[in-house]
C-alpha cells in the first residue's frame, strides 16, 4: 500500500513549475489568489495541514500556533528571513521549521548595487524627466551626480548577501568597508581588500555608502536609530536591501527632508507595505516594492529548496534547511 501523502497547504501563489511538482508529490492545497491570507485563514490551515508553506508576508506568533491545533508538523517557508515566525514557540510545539538560505544572494546583492546607481546617479529622476517630456535637451550642469568609483561603502552585515555585495563593490572600484558581529577571517577580508570596524558609530561617520545587510533581530531592531543616523555624512547615502526594521525610518525620513542625509534606496520598509507617505515627495530618495530577490530563476530555486525540505521530512528525516534556536 503506497504511504499517504502529507497534506501541504502553500499561503501564496509560487512560480508554475514548482506549483505543478507540489502537485505530483504531495496532497497540496495551493492559493487560487495571489494575496495574503488573513490571520484566521493562516490559523484554519495550519489546523488542516501537515505542513504549511508560508511567506514573508505572513506572521506566524504564540496565540496562532497554540490555536492551530495538534496536526502541523512543520512550516517550510519559502524565504531566508524567518523573523514573521515564532521559531521558539514552534519548536516547544514540537513543529519544525525550514528555510531557503542562500538563494537569494546573488539577485540580492545585484539589487543593492542598482539602488547605489540609481540614488548616486539620479537615474529616476531623469527617468521621470523624460516621460514627462520635460527634456530640452543636454546640458552640462543637469541632474548631476555622484561617481561610484573610490567611494567608501560600509556594509552592515558581511554574511552570504554582505559578501557578494562587497565583491560588485570592488568591482565598481569602491573602497570596503564592514561591520560584523564577529570578523571575518583574514583570507576572506585579503579578498575583498575590506577594512573592518569593529564600531559601527566610527564606520558610520566615514563612509559614503552604508549598506544594510543583516537580519533583523532583537539586537538589530533600529541598529540604525536617529542618533546614528546623525552620524553619516551629509552627502552619505544609505540602502537597505534587508529588513525594514534595521532602521528608524521616522528618523531617516527626518535627516532626509533637513538634508543631513544625501539619499537613500530601500527596498524594504519598517512597517511592511505601509510607507512614510514624506519619503514619497523626496526627489533623492529611491523607494522599490520588496524586489531584491525578484527573479524568476531566484523563486524557482527557493521553491526546490522548499520541495527538499518537505520531501526529507516527508521521508522520515530531518530537512537540510531546518532552522535552529539561535540562528538569527
């Protein structure tokens, strides 16, 4: 007799080709909808399910797992972050939980060079400039910029995305700089000719760019806060590629407006999709809808890895992306 399949429910819609290999190997129940499900929608299918699929989007805490039930086994996210859920709560419920480290990296840090581009050369602005049909034409003083070459980037988080990023960097002829909770080791720093500062405040005040690559964290939370923000250079820019909550954005929006701050590029926001609407008027300000990781290879790479996971465990193992207390 052939062992019943476990029963996977996905919370948003994925690419194609993963949606139809769920299919083949599980009893999977995927989004006809590409929204988000609302908290008791989460909490009904974690009731249902074996093992459920969610996203960045979805916040899983204490009260939803305790409510869910019995069933759920394990929550194969489909992303790095796991931050929306309460690891610590699932794991006393005896509920594993699995990510997809390493995916995004490349794409990522792609993004956050283009941000860079995009504030330092005022690529918006002249995108807009010419839609609106307000060139006349070339002129030897309009929408200057900023030269990326021999600027100094300092990188908030020197891990897999940190890393990558510090190798474009140098390849755009910028000088490296990072700060780490631990350092790295010296052949590593040799490679990417980086300098690291063991304060973040010195670091902070000396660079050009400051780029945000770590988790967010309880330790993490508004690691750039008003008082160090203060710190950057008046024609400093910032790009944040990672996690919203890394920065005060209240904060940022302030140095912005009274141009302590020269620019910034986030792809990703303190409060999910609901905005400063004042960082929307800033014309040195490059604002992008959570994209870093938005390419298709990318997202069809994060859905095998989640394939592997429930697959391993569907198998009696553990999944090889299990995430453990004290990761992030």
């Amino acid at each position: 007799m052939a062992a019943q399949k476990l029963s996977v429910v996905v919370t948003r819609r994925l690419p194609a080709p993963v949606e139809t290999r769920m299919k083949e190997l599980f009893d999977v129940e995927l989004r006809d909808r590409d929204t988000k499900m609302t908290r008791e929608e989460l909490i009904a299918a974690m009731a249902r399910a074996d093992v459920l699929v969610p996203c960045v989007t979805d916040q899983i805490d204490a009260a939803m797992l305790a409510a869910a039930g019995e069933r759920l086994k394990l929550i194969a996210n489909f992303g790095a972050g796991i931050d929306h859920i309460d690891v610590e709560t699932a794991r006393k419920r005896a509920v594993l939980v699995s990510n997809t480290p390493g995916v995004m990296t490349e794409d990522t840090a792609d993004m956050a060079m283009a941000l860079m581009l995009a504030v330092l050369r005022r690529i918006p602005e002249g995108q807009a400039m010419m839609q609106d049909g307000r060139w006349e034409g070339w002129s030897p003083l309009t929408l200057l910029g900023g030269r990326i070459s021999g600027k100094r980037i300092g990188i908030l988080g020197m891990g897999r995305i940190g890393q990558a990023l510090a190798k474009r960097a140098r390849a755009f002829g910028m000088q490296v700089h990072y700060h780490n909770r631990k350092r790295l080791r010296p052949e590593i720093e040799a490679a990417f000719e980086a300098t690291y500062w063991e304060s973040l405040d010195q670091m902070v005040s000396r660079m050009d760019v400051i780029s945000i690559n770590c988790p967010h964290t309880p330790s993490t939370f508004h690691l750039m806060n008003a008082r160090r923000l203060k710190l950057l250079k008046p024609e400093a820019v910032i790009v944040n590629t990672s996690r919203g909550e890394v920065i005060d954005e209240n904060a940022l929006t302030r140095g912005l407006r009274a141009g302590e701050i020269g620019g910034a590029g986030l792809d990703v926001f303190e409060h999910g999709h609901e905005i400063n609407p004042r960082l929307r008027e800033l014309p040195n300000v490059v604002l992008l809808p959570h994209m870093g990781s938005a390419t298709l290879e990318g997202r069809i790479e994060m859905g095998e890895k989640v394939l592997l996971n429930i697959k391993t465990f569907s198998d009696g193992h553990r999944p090889p992306d299990l995430v453990l207390p004290g990761m992030f």
